[in-house]
C-alpha cells in the first residue's frame, strides 16, 4: 500500500494540484482580491479584449456592439520570438546603436539620418502620414557600375562605393528599437482605435531570400496557402525593413510581387525601411517603375527620407 508521501509525489497529483494553484490565482484576480497583482492590466490576465463598437450614423450609440479580440499582452509575452519572427539575421543579433561605428562622414551621415527619422516614427505610424518610410540608396547603382569594362568599373567602384557603410547594422539597431519603444493602436472599426496599445509588428527581409521564398512559394502546390502567408506578413506588419532591396536578379514574375508589396503598404500608409546598393534609376529597373514611383514617394524623396551615399567599405578598412 502506498504511503501519503508516495502518494503526494505522483506526477499525475502535483499536475492536478498544480493545476488547482493556477485556477485559484485566476479566481482570485478576477475576483480582484488585494494583493493580487495582473501582468497585464487591460485584460486582466484573460487574454482577450472587448470592446465597443459604435455606429457613427446613430447619435445614440444605440448600435453598439462589443467585439472580442486577443489581448497583445499574448505577443508581448513572446518578445524573444517577436525578435525571431522579426527575421533578424544571426551576424546582427548585437547590432545596436551604442555599437555603431561613426569613423567616416557618411557613417555620421547614416547615423544621423536614422536617428532623425526615428523621433519621427510614432507620430507617423498614429497619423497614418503619407511621408512614412526611409531609405539608404547608392548614388551610382550595383547594376550600373557592373556594365562597365574591367579596369573602368574597378577605378569607379572605388571611388563610388556603397558597400560596408553599416547601412544592415542601422537598420536592425532600428527594428530592435521600434519593437521595444513603438506602440500601436488598432483600428477596430472605420474611424475608431482601440483604446489598447500594442507593441509594434516589425518584419526584416532580405531582398535575394526574400524574392526566392516568394518564387518558391508561387510554385507550391498548396493553392497558394505558402504564397498568401508570406505575403500577409510583409502587408500587415507595422513596420516592414527591407535589405538590400533590388539585389535580386529580376523577372516578370518578381517585379509583380515588388509591386503587390510596395502597393499594398503604400495603399494603407505602412512605413518601409530599406537600403539598396542601386541607385535611383537601376532600383526603377530592377523592381519595375510603378512600384518605385510609390517607394519613393513614400520616402518623400531626397528632401525627406531619402539618402543618397556612397564611401569607403567598412570591411576592407577594417582588414588593413
């Protein structure tokens, strides 16, 4: 016969009183006994929201109807894996702003340009500005430089470069940032937002795997299931940073989904940060002419958003 003691370390019993311990503090916060304290005060631990939707033509609100939602106290407590589902590569898991290097003028530059556009960033994702996205662009671009002969594309490459500037380092110093400090309230019906926040959705791409998952993604045989996935997530994330944008060797095929993406997030106001190592006029070639028109328009051009760089590589100075 088994013993109390026995008995009391059966694995099935310390999960039912385990159990038992869980529900009881769940009762008691809800009861909103003293002393107990919420994780999250908007939902009081329920994980889900309700709220009021009104309609506007009924001047007295009698067509209000409450809504349930999940509470984003349920994505706040996954923030290492907001991280990972932000796509963040491994080689930048310690980019900071605190760590980036300012030794040259156009790294200063960089640096200020993102700092500046920062400050900016929650005003523009609450008013929904047409002027909402940033970019880092070449002033002579890869595919241009790329068409020149041997010993002239070298001696010009030289002097116009705009590789190793630390342009991916800033970027993913920012998606950290903005997933930390950038908070977000839904609209849950036309003209009305929450009166919740929530931390910003932020997505890093990079521009060759990016467009490959997305051919790949077009091929499967799964009615589009993998396609519509991937691209849900660049329409709807809050904040889409884009790398190396038009490294990508182009197709038909490739320069519709740069234009779905970009009119998409252009259609609703969705900021885009991104780099490219082409210019102005090679990126128009590369992702198609309609779908950079938008992008920079976005940026509001060169007397906005919009930077033009070029200086020494980073890597090289660094290995001398």
């Amino acid at each position: 016969m088994q013993s109390i003691q026995e008995a009391l370390q059966d694995p099935r019993l310390q999960e039912r009183l385990a159990r038992a311990r869980q529900m009881s503090r769940d009762r008691k916060k809800l009861q909103g006994e003293p002393g107990v304290e919420f994780e999250c005060q908007d939902c009081k631990d329920t994980g889900s929201l309700v709220e009021m939707v009104y309609d506007e033509k009924d001047a007295f609100n009698r067509g209000a109807k409450p809504i349930y939602r999940p509470c984003h106290c349920q994505e706040r407590k996954h923030l290492k894996n907001r991280f990972k589902n932000a796509l963040i590569p491994e080689e930048f898991e310690h980019a900071r702003f605190g760590n980036y290097q300012q030794d040259a003028e156009v790294q200063q530059t960089l640096f200020q340009a993102i700092q500046k556009y920062l400050q900016q960033l929650q005003q523009i994702i609450d008013d929904k500005q047409e002027i909402n996205s940033l970019g880092f662009m070449a002033i002579y671009g890869e595919s241009l430089i790329r068409e020149m002969s041997g010993e002239d594309r070298y001696s010009f490459k030289q002097k116009h470069n705009n590789f190793g500037l630390g342009k991916t380092h800033l970027q993913m110093a920012a998606a950290k940032w903005i997933i930390n400090k950038i908070l977000v309230r839904d609209e849950i019906a036309p003209g009305q937002k929450s009166k919740f926040d929530r931390g910003c959705r932020v997505l890093c791409v990079s521009d060759v795997t990016f467009m490959d998952d997305l051919i790949q993604a077009k091929m499967m045989r799964d009615e589009g299931k993998t396609l519509r996935d991937l691209l849900h997530g660049a329409f709807s994330v809050d904040v889409l940073i884009w790398d190396d944008l038009g490294k990508a060797k182009w197709s038909e095929s490739k320069e519709g989904l740069y234009y779905q993406i970009i009119n998409e997030r252009y259609r609703h106001k969705k900021p885009i940060i991104f780099s490219s190592n082409e210019d102005q006029g090679t990126l128009s070639d590369k992702i198609g002419y309609a779908a950079a028109s938008r992008l920079f328009g976005m940026t509001g051009g060169t007397d906005h958003f919009l930077y033009e760089v070029e200086g020494e590589d980073f890597r090289l100075r660094k290995e001398r």
